[in-house]
C-alpha cells in the first residue's frame, strides 16, 4: 500500500469516531506514543553494529506496581507506574517513594526531575519527584493525556460530560488549579505548556486532519491567538523548546511553529513509515520503515533544528529505542546497542541473553539502560558504570 493510500486510510478510520468510547480508545493509543515516544515494534538494526561483548552488570529491579507498567527516567532514578499505583527506585535498586493506588490504563510522563502519572479513561492523577508527591487530583472529567513543564506546571485534558468534546486544565506546581480551556469542536488530543507557563498548545482531532491552537500570555478569553491546521494528516505529538517555539511530529513530518505563529517543515518522512521516535537534550531520532520493502529502514538522527547527525540502514527487528542527553540504547530480539547521537556505537554494546524477553527499553544515563517485560525489570550496565 502507498503512503497516500496509507494517509487516507488512517484520515477514514478517524472521522468514522463518533462514540465517546471509540475517542477515548484512539485518543489512548496516541497518548501511549506520546508518553513512550515511541511505536510499539520496530523491525530491523543493521549488521552495521559490532557483536563485541564488552564486561557488563546486569541487576534486577523489583517493582510492585501492579500490572501494565510503564517507566520513566528521573536523573538516573526509575520512576514506575501500574495498575497499583507509583513507585521510584533509585540507581541502585533502593525504594525511595512508594504511593498506592488504583490506575486502569496507567500512563507516565516527566521533565526536569517531575513526574506525572496518569490514568487513561480514569481521573486520577498523582505529579512527584523521586522522594516525595507534590500533587494528588481526581479529575472531573475522563482522562486522555497530561504533560508536565520544567517548572513543575502540568496540563490535564480530559473529556467532560454535556458534548464538550475536550477540557484542558492548567495547574501550577502546588498543584492548584489555575486556568481551563473547553473546546467547543475538535477533539482534545494533548496540551503542552511552555517552560516559563506562558503559552499553552492544544493539540486536536478535526473533521479534516489535526489542528494546533495557541494561547499566548495564557489569555483564555479568547477563542485562540493563532491556529496551525494540517489537512488529511494526523499530528500525533507535541513539546515546547526552552525558546517557546513547539515542535510537532506528524505522520509525515517534523514541524516548527515559532512563537509568532510562523510554521516550517525542519524534517519530512512523507516517502517513508514513521515507525518511532525518541528524543534526548540535544537530538531526536526517527525510526523509519521504507514502503514495500518488508521491514527495512533506517534509524535518523536530527538536532532539534532540523540538521542532520546520523543515519543507519536496519534490516534487523528492533523492539524498543530510549534516549537520555546525547546517548541512544536500542533494544533487538536478543541484544542491546548503545549510540551516541550521531548513531556511532558506545564501546559498552554487546549482546546478552539478560535481554531475551524484553519488551521495552528505557535510557537511564550513558551506558546504563532498563529492560523489561510484564514481569521482569533489568538494569544493564556498561563496564566502569555503577
């Protein structure tokens, strides 16, 4: 199949929603790459990667959260969150904050040492560091996403009865309430407040594609500053750069809307399958399937403005990739492989059998890396990393 008939496709599933139950399944779905930042399989890494078997460490982390994990990085602590609540490990495996309670579909976000930690279609919310909770919420409304800014300041939108078809509800970081946004058409997908918590972004589902509305000084008494709207196209992601430009990625292309409400495309995979992307401090990369061709690709990596750093051909299944400052670990069917942003590979890599199993792959610092599965976590550390 084409990418435009690929396009199309996707364009009729979407306008086919019409039942609360069938939003909140798509508007899930996106929120789960949203909070990974990544698909949910990957085929192929290349040969191009060296089978050495350096020393490493491998450690097991126990968490008891419950089931349906999901895990976040906190400067080198691992944050979980299941279906029983939340839980932080520092490096060495040590429990330094625990907060049970009850999640049906748990999601996870953070920036800047802050988590956030979701619930689905639920209404509870919990934002904490790796010791304590700074805020507990139970939502009017069902929840489709959240995001969280450097400041501690998070979004909450969630879907309210009476055909508002999308609430976006902005709390600082005391967690008190501080301005609302409803939609009055379009469905919600996500919002992203900017790092001073002045300009706020929503991202929507229209009749016609994706649509981006701008707040800017968070003057919510009007309809909206400015609009980014992409026809017969799905946006399924957005953040806020420190400068407050936002960055979007589509299912064709990565764009940059300026404060001014000026838009430019920085990177485009119209010719290509987005597969997944990850982002570190300074780079994000793209996993990209090329049509008709099985599973080969190629993993990119681009800076933030668009310049290109690095590009591999993949012709072997890749499960998972995670970014953490200017490194990459990618996850395969029996293997770990750790890059650098320009996608040179670390000495630490190597294959173990420690990774068989595993389901995602989550960077916690240069040569460190969690690997897990529905009942499995796993540190696995380079030689020298402790």
């Amino acid at each position: 199949m084409s990418g435009d008939n690929d396009k199309k496709r996707k364009m009729h599933n979407i306008k086919r929603l019409s039942l609360l139950l069938a939003v909140l399944a798509i508007l899930a779905l996106i929120a789960v790459v949203l909070i990974f930042g990544i698909g949910s399989c990957y085929p192929g890494l290349s040969g191009c990667f060296s089978s050495s078997l350096p020393a490493i460490t491998v450690d097991e982390f126990n968490f008891d959260v419950g089931r349906s994990r999901v895990f976040i990085n906190i400067e080198g602590s691992v944050a979980a969150a299941g279906t029983l609540g939340i839980q932080v490990l520092d490096a060495g495996g040590s429990e330094t904050l625990r907060d049970p309670f009850r999640m049906g579909r748990p999601a996870i976000k953070g920036s800047a040492g802050r988590c956030i930690a979701f619930d689905i279609g639920g209404f509870t919310v919990r934002v904490f560091d790796s010791s304590q909770v700074n805020a507990s919420i139970e939502t009017d409304g069902r929840i489709v996403s959240a995001s969280i800014n450097q400041n501690g300041w998070f979004c909450v939108v969630t879907q309210e009865s009476g055909g508002i078809r999308g609430v976006v509800t902005v709390y600082n970081n005391l967690g008190e309430d501080v301005y609302r946004v409803a939609l009055g058409g379009g469905y919600a997908l996500s919002a992203d407040l900017s790092h001073d918590n002045k300009d706020l972004a929503i991202l929507n589902l229209t009749d016609n594609g994706s649509r981006i509305s701008f707040y800017r000084g968070i003057d919510v008494n009007v309809e909206s500053d400015f609009l980014f709207d992409l026809p017969d196209e799905l946006i399924i992601d957005i953040w806020h750069k420190p400068n407050g430009d936002l960055l979007a990625i589509s299912t064709g292309s990565l764009y940059l809307i300026d404060r001014a409400g000026n838009s430019s495309i920085l990177y485009t995979f119209s010719e290509k399958r987005l597969g997944g992307y990850t982002s570190g401090n300074d780079f994000i990369a793209f996993h990209l399937y090329d049509y008709g061709i099985g599973h080969r690709g190629r993993l990119v990596t681009i800076l933030p403005d668009g310049r290109p750093l690095g590009e591999v051909v993949l012709d072997r299944d890749v499960i998972s990739m995670s970014a953490v400052d200017k490194s990459l670990v990618v996850l395969q069917s029996d293997s770990i492989t750790f890059l650098n942003e320009k996608l040179e590979e670390l000495s630490v890599s190597g294959d173990t059998l420690s990774v068989a199993g595993a389901s995602r792959i989550l960077a916690v610092r240069e040569g460190t890396a969690l690997a897990t599965s529905d009942n499995s976590a796993v540190v696995i550390r380079g030689e020298g990393e402790h």
